[in-house]
C-alpha cells in the first residue's frame, strides 16, 4: 500500500536502533533508550521530508549562487504525552521550524481488568490546510491515538496526516487504519509485531516506553 511504510522491513541502521529499544539489557540505560527513540523520530522525518512539497531557491555562497530544493511548508508535529516526548524530538530536531501540538491521554483501569482511553489535555495550533505529523512510539490497540486524532481535529482540517509509530501491533495497526480518513493518511512504521494480549500490551513488544524512558510511575 502506498500510503503504509515499513521501515524495519529494509536492511539499515533503522533496526540497529529499534533492536536497542526492545533490548531488555540496554533498556536498563534511561538515557540511551530516549536518545534511541530521539534517533529513530530523526530518521522516520527525514523520510517523511521526502513528501514534504518544495520549490527551488537560490541561496548566496561566497562564491557565487546555488539553487536548491527548498521545503515550502511547515508540518505540525503532534504527540501524545509522555511516552511520545523523545520520538517527537527526534522528529523536532529536523522540523526544527515545526509548530507543535501536545496531547495528554491515559488509560482509565476498572475493578474488573477493562480500562477505556481518556483524554485529559489538548494543546494545537491552528491545523486548517497544515501537514499534521502525529507520533506515538507504541501503537497497541489503536485507541488513544484514534482520539488523539479526533481531538486535533477540533483544531482544524489538516491538508494531510502522517501517523508515526516505532512498534505497532497488527490488530491496533488495522483499527487505526479503518478509523482514519484512508486517502488523507500516511501511516510510517517501525515495525509490526503479530500478538496483543489480553492487557492490550504488544508482544514481543519492548515493554512500557513511557517507564523505560522517564521512570515507573504509580
């Protein structure tokens, strides 16, 4: 499918960086899980860049005039709190000039095992006719980034979304896919992995991001 990229699907330094992450030794370095997933938001926009629209400029050298391609827009980098916070820098580091949008979701556990996804705060620019780029590192039943999207929306209609996600199981991959408008969507994977389980947690998976990368929290 055109519009869904795998990009551990191709031999590169990509997977050296999402076997780190899933590493249950190096996850054991708090630092150097961040700094993995800051790396692989580095790479997922530089490939998005590729879809970005430009228009050639000149640019002044010491030595006279070059043209050269220029990006023409300003995405608007989007995360869901907190896990997504080292991905969307990574992406941030590159779109250095990127508007940004901040959303805060958790999952609300019932006495009997079920939980339902809520979301408690939303902070967004404006995203009429914007390139929307909304990250979340694990995407496990779907949920909470489907009402993310939702949520931004009330912020306006973007011209196109790119969803990014590092680890995405099979079955959140496809809810997301069917709950999005398909032909206005580009969805940008690390991986997906098969298995789901009963708590919703993704197997083999690479476990809480938001914990490896920030602490446990009660």
């Amino acid at each position: 499918m055109n519009n869904l990229h795998i990009l551990g699907a191709h031999n590169s330094l990509f997977n050296e960086f999402i076997s780190e992450v899933r590493s249950a030794d190096v996850q054991t370095d708090s630092m150097r899980f961040r700094r993995n997933l800051e790396r692989i938001g580095e790479i997922f926009a530089y490939e998005i860049s590729k879809k970005m629209t430009y228009s050639e400029q000149e640019v002044v050298t010491p030595l006279g005039i070059a043209t050269i391609p220029r990006m023409t827009e300003k995405p608007v980098l989007a995360t869901i709190l907190r896990a997504g916070l080292p991905l969307h820098q990574g992406m941030l580091n590159y779109f250095d000039h990127a508007d940004n949008a901040f959303i805060s979701a958790f999952r609300k556990y019932y006495r009997d095992g079920t939980f339902e996804i809520q979301i408690d705060y939303l902070s967004a620019p404006d995203l009429d006719g914007k390139t929307l780029i909304l990250c979340d590192p694990m995407l496990a039943t779907g949920q909470s980034l489907v009402l993310a999207y939702e949520e931004l929306m009330s912020k306006g209609d973007p011209l196109h979304t790119h969803i990014v996600s590092v680890i995405a199981s099979r079955q959140g991959l496809d809810y997301v896919m069917s709950k999005l408008p398909y032909d206005n969507c580009t969805f940008w994977i690390g991986a997906i992995d098969e298995e789901l389980t009963a708590q919703s947690y993704i197997v083999p998976g690479l476990g809480d991001a938001g914990d490896l990368a920030y602490g446990i929290k009660e």
